[in-house]
C-alpha cells in the first residue's frame, strides 16, 4: 500500500485555501476583492494572508491609486506549486480525481 | 477524527477549492448593466436617426455609450484582471470598434442607403461577440441571444426594410434589454447567496 502524503498545513487552513485560490485565477487582487469574495472579516483576512506571505507563497505591494491606498496580492510561483501539490495530495487522500 | 469524518473534511476542502474557482472566475455577470446600457443606446440612436435623419446620431450615440460605460467600470473600482475577464472584454471591444469604423466608413462612404446592410452587419457581429462570450462562459442564454442576433441578420438579408427594422429592434429588446435585466438579477441573488471562508 502506497504511503499516504501530509497535507501542507499552511494551505489546508480553510481561508489561506480560499485566498490560494482564488488568486490563481488572476494576475493579482486588492485586500478588499479578496474580503468580498472570501467573506472574511478584516482582521482574520490580513492575519491569514500574513502567514501566506510569511510561507512565501503571495507577495504583497502597496502604493496608493487616486491617493487612497491599496494593498494588492499575487501568488508566487512557491504558491502555485504548494497549492498544486496540496491538490494532488487531496486527490490521492480521497482517492478519486475530482477536479 | 474518524476516517468518515476526515474524508467529509477533506471533500468540504476541494468543494471549497471549487467553489473558489467559480468565485473568481464570475467576471461577465456583473457586465448585467453594459447590457442595459447600450440595449437604451441602440434605441436612442435608432429612434434619433430615424427621426431627425441625422446623421451623426449613432457616431455620437455609441461615443455617449462607449464613455458611460467606461465610467461605470471606474466607479465599480479595479477589479483583478482575469484570463477569461481579459478574453470577454477583449471580444467585445474588437467587436465594438470594429463597427464603428465599419459603419462610419460605409456611411461616409456613402453605401449605407440601403438600411438593410447596417441591420445585418450589426446583428451578425452582435451575434458573434454574443456568441464567443456564451462559449467562453458556457452560458446557455447568452448562446439563445447570438442565435436571435443571427435571425435578425438573415431577416434583415431577405426580409423588406421593414422587417429588418422589425426584427433588430425585436433583438435589441431581447438580446439587451431582457437579457441585460435577466443577468443584473442572476449578479444580484448570487452576491446575497456567496458564502464564506474562514480561517
């Protein structure tokens, strides 16, 4: 029987997972786009993307659009592929090929 | 944990992983109001042309249109860009300025005495835009509009003045204004319906 494979505990947090997501489809998004579509509060969605920049897998840049200021977020290429494996270890954890 | 309920977490986990993708794909359907907006437009141009024999009142109408609809975009903030996103505007941008310049030049030109040229151009090409947007998509409905776009162009290619005047704004009614209306309502229930992600 083929060993089983850990799950990455910085993408299997429920929100860091929606966050990895759902900057896979986009070349990068505001703080607020990512609140909006997670429905997290403030607080709980920059801790968790703290820990997402801590692990290397968004980067951050802040500048200011029309003088107000904006954070925007996109995925590292160490994020891809964290969240390409967490996928295919899930896969291999359930033992069918959802997505 | 239970092998049972480890598996239901693992499963809550690729749903929320699907459910993510489909959030930040959904791009088209808050394009609702575009719809409205220039199904209004196209009357306005239509009705004012017909009336006033101006010339310049569908230049000057779509120019109003193309302005308002960039405003709108601006006042909805900076949306992330997404490949669909990207491909869906790109579609109907190319489709947009190429009737423009096409009609512009016809009509200057001097070959667009016969109306029935102008209702299936432009119903073809609305057609088209409709109809690569409702594949992209997967979008049933948006496919019945190009099909009605379609119908419009072959009416106006066979069919008198009349009837192609009948049929285009028949399109614009369905295709726009309906339509326009129809995706405004679907944007609307899935917002109040999003779920949330928490830590």
């Amino acid at each position: 029987m083929p060993e089983l494979p850990d799950l990455n505990p910085v993408v299997h947090g429920k929100l860091r997972l929606a966050l990895l997501t759902l900057l896979t489809g986009v070349d990068e998004a505001e703080f607020t786009w990512l609140r909006e579509k997670t429905g997290a509060t403030d607080g709980n969605l920059g801790a968790q993307l703290m820990k997402l920049e801590e692990a290397g897998y968004v980067s951050v840049e802040k500048k200011f659009v029309k003088r107000k200021p904006q954070t925007l977020y996109r995925m590292t290429d160490a994020g891809r592929a964290a969240l390409t494996e967490y996928v295919r270890a899930l896969k291999q954890l359930l033992g069918e090929a959802v997505i | 944990m239970g092998t049972s309920a480890n598996d239901l977490e693992l499963t809550e986990r690729l749903n929320l992983i699907e459910a993510m993708i489909t959030e930040g794909r959904r791009r088209c359907e808050s394009w609702g109001w575009t719809f409205l907006l220039w199904g209004v437009a196209y009357y306005v141009a239509f009705f004012w042309a017909a009336w006033e024999h101006f010339a310049y009142a569908w230049p000057v109408t779509v120019v109003a249109a193309a302005l308002l609809t960039m405003l709108g975009f601006w006042r909805q903030g900076n949306p992330p860009n997404t490949t669909l996103g990207r491909a869906i505007g790109a579609t109907w941008a190319a489709m947009g300025i190429s009737m423009f310049i096409l009609f512009d030049a016809l009509g200057f030109g001097g070959h667009l005495a016969d109306a029935r040229i102008f209702f299936a151009a432009a119903s073809a090409m609305l057609g088209m835009a409709n109809a690569a947007c409702s594949m992209m998509l997967k979008w049933k409905a948006e496919f019945a509009c190009a099909m009605v776009w379609w119908t419009a162009a072959v009416i106006a290619s066979f069919g008198s003045v009349d009837a192609a005047a009948d049929a285009f704004l028949a399109a614009i009614f369905l295709c726009q204004i309906v339509f326009g209306i129809y995706a405004m309502i679907l944007e609307s229930r899935r917002r109040s319906e999003r779920g949330t992600a928490h830590a």
